[in-house]
C-alpha cells in the first residue's frame, strides 16, 4: 500500500518533516518516509500550481491512499469550529463551476476558491452562494486530478486532513499574514525585523503567529496519527471521515 501525502504549500508540510523521519528524493521531488517505507509527501503549491510535478509524481509512485493535508478558512464567525479543530468533509464543491463532489464521512462542506479569501464580508458572501462551511484552495482540483488517471478509479482513495487556519473574527490580523510566511526560512534578524515593523504592533504580531503555531501543529497531529491509523489498519479506516473516491460521479448544484 503506497500512501501520497499532499500539502499546499511547504509551510503545512514543515512540521510534519521535522515530527516525522523522511529523506528526500531528488529524482522525482518528494519526501520519503524512513518509518513507512512505502510513505511519501510532497507540495502542490497554492491551488495545485505544481500542477506537473504533481502528475509525475503519481505517475512513479501510483499511491493506492492520497492525503491532502492542510489549512481551511472558517466561513461563518457563528460556527462554533475553533483554530486547530480538524473539519470532517461530506462535500466538496469547485467554486468557479460549482461542481461538487460527495465523500464522507462528515458533517461539513468545503469550498475550493481560487485565491485566499479571509475578508468577513467575502467569506459570507460565499457561504450564502455555496452553503459551504470552510475554504481552501486545492482540495476540489486534486479530486479532479486524480480522477482523470483510470488506474486511480478502481481502488484508490482521497483522504482530506482540513484543520481550521482562520476565523473571520481574525481576519484583521490575517491582512498581515503574508509578512509571516515562510517563517522558518527567516533568519534571527529577519524575524526581529518583521516584529517590530508589523503594521498592528508586536502584540499583534504575537497573536498572529500564535494563532499559525496552534494551527499548523494541530494539522501535524492529525496528519500523523491518521498515517498511523493507516498503516495499522492496513487501508483507510472508516471512522477517520472525509474519505473521497476519485471516480465519484460529480452533480452541479
């Protein structure tokens, strides 16, 4: 059993590499395990903009369990999800055709958009036109990849690891999130830099960065222990929830 773990960006993928024991394959761009040997993980970009690399790495490694792992944003400041909670997805919906696509099991649906979304205003405005509860930016366009190989439509299957990144409620310290990206590839007096001059003072700072560390570790621990799950269970257990086949059948709304 081969198993295929996706993040968007490297920021997700960070914590996940220094938990858990991986070298890297240079040929075909990806981190393999040294716990499981049969474990791979790897980016694909910001709405799947590694697109190529992506289709490659398929190709070789023709993963039997594919894992999107990542950050979602929280649509709706009354939903009781907090920071870190992980969201079990039912439905996944690509936002610019509003195709969906059922999976479970779970009680919530995620949209894919095209760029980040954290201003309330917006965020409301897509949860009354899709009904949707959080959002990302690769989950639909992995389906949709995976589902266009045959091989993949017998006995693969798609399983979404989506923890909440961010609340409406927090979306002014997230019009500054960009200043902390890729933090753990800044040096001592970059990061000191980048304290001092945030834009909402250092408490803010602090806040911000916080609120990303409780975020990402969460996603950490999930990712791992479903890893776990998975290899002692020898196949993807039931109960671990936002399971997705790809050659599902898509209805448009």
């Amino acid at each position: 059993m081969i198993v295929l773990l996706l993040t968007g960006i490297k920021e997700e993928l960070q914590p996940i590499i220094e938990k858990h024991p991986f070298k890297y394959e240079k040929d075909i761009h990806v981190y393999h395990s040294i716990k499981y040997p049969t474990f791979y993980a790897t980016t694909t970009g910001p709405g799947l903009q590694e697109k190529k690399k992506i289709k490659k790495v398929l190709e070789n490694l023709l993963p039997d369990v594919i894992i999107n792992a990542g950050l979602v944003g929280l649509l709706d400041k009354r939903d009781k999800l907090q920071i870190g909670d992980r969201v079990k997805i039912n439905t996944v919906i690509k936002y610019n055709n509003m195709i969906q696509f059922a999976g479970g099991p779970g009680r919530y649906t995620l949209v894919t958009v095209d760029k980040p979304v954290f201003d309330p205003i917006e965020k409301m405005d897509l949860k009354y036109m899709t009904n949707a509860h959080v959002c990302d930016m690769e989950a639909a366009r992995i389906i949709e990849l995976v589902g266009s190989y045959e091989i993949f439509k017998k006995d693969s299957f798609i399983v979404f690891i989506k923890v909440v990144g961010d609340r409406p409620d927090n979306a002014y310290l997230f019009e500054y999130e960009y200043l902390i990206r890729r933090w753990e590839q800044k040096n001592f007096y970059e990061k000191l830099i980048t304290a001092v001059q945030f834009p909402l003072g250092i408490k803010k700072f602090y806040q911000l960065l916080t609120i990303k560390k409780k975020a990402l570790n969460s996603l950490r621990n999930y990712t791992l222990e479903i890893v776990d799950k998975i290899y002692q269970f020898r196949g993807v257990p039931h109960n671990v929830g936002s399971i997705f086949i790809p050659h599902e059948e898509v209805n448009i709304l």
